[in-house]
C-alpha cells in the first residue's frame, strides 16, 4: 500500500518523514511541486512526487479521517514518546480503512484509537472539535488511557 499525502507543509512534511522513516511508500503531491520533490528526495526511494491530480483517490478507495488531530509541531516532535506514546485519533464506518489508519498511526509512532463512525468526525476538526489539540483539548497530548476516557466522555 502506497499512502498519497496532498500538502507539504508543516503537517503533511511530519507526517510523510514518520511514515517513509517507517518503512512505509508515500506519493507527495502539493501546488508548489518544487518542495514536493524536493522532501520526495530528502526522504529517498520510499518517496515519489507527483502533481495533485495525479495523486487523488483511485476508485474503490476506503475513507478514513485520520492523522490530523495534533499541531505540527507535536506531531513532529511527539512519535515514539516513552513510557506511554501519544494518540492519535481517526473516524471511519469501514472496517478495512480503519485497519490501514491502525498500522500508519502505529508506523509514524503514535497509538491509534478509533472516535467511532465517520458521523464523529467533526470531534477530531479545528475549530471546535473537543478531540483535536488545538480545539477542545487546549494543546494537551493524550496517552492511549486518557484518549478513550475524552472518546467515552461525549
């Protein structure tokens, strides 16, 4: 599995490092295709840049709300943080997209937990979303234990 990741700058740069550092193939894509290619060589052969239209979902694509409920910067400094790693929440209806998000959450060194449905997506936006750093959780980071406490507590 190849993960496509449309934006470059702070939050999708963190997030293809973690996951090309992981072992993991990324696709990069963003309007200015001179920093595409240029973090697509920075990260080596795991990573290729294409433009935008080339990079958007193929047909029978599952969806999946993930990897966007942490700052830039705690999302490039946080990974792999010891004793207990930072969660990172997603949403989906679909078994099989959950399954893919579980894996990239675990390889960019984060610990997945599911919100619910795609209908509880809008818990893990900015503004407002009482699961996302910035919003509700007013920049605190989340342990496994705490994350399914604030999931239970709505």
């Amino acid at each position: 599995m190849t993960t496509a990741i449309i934006g470059v700058g702070n939050v999708g740069g963190a997030l293809a490092r973690h996951l090309a550092g992981g072992g993991e193939p990324v696709v990069l894509a963003a309007r200015d295709e001179s920093a595409t290619a240029a973090l697509a060589g920075e990260l080596g052969s795991l990573a290729s840049a294409n433009s935008v239209p080339e990079a958007m979902l193929p047909a029978g694509a599952h969806y999946v709300k993930a990897l966007g409920t942490l700052a830039a910067g705690s999302l490039a400094s946080s990974a792999n943080r010891a004793p207990r790693r930072v969660v990172l929440f997603y949403a989906t209806d679909d078994d099989l997209a959950g399954a893919a998000a579980e894996r990239l959450i675990t390889v960019c060194g984060f610990d997945p937990v599911k919100v619910g449905g795609v209908s509880e997506a809008g818990r893990l936006e900015m503004p407002g979303g009482d699961l996302h750093q910035g919003g509700g959780l007013g920049g605190k980071l989340l342990d496994a234990d705490q994350a399914r406490a604030a999931v239970a507590a709505a």
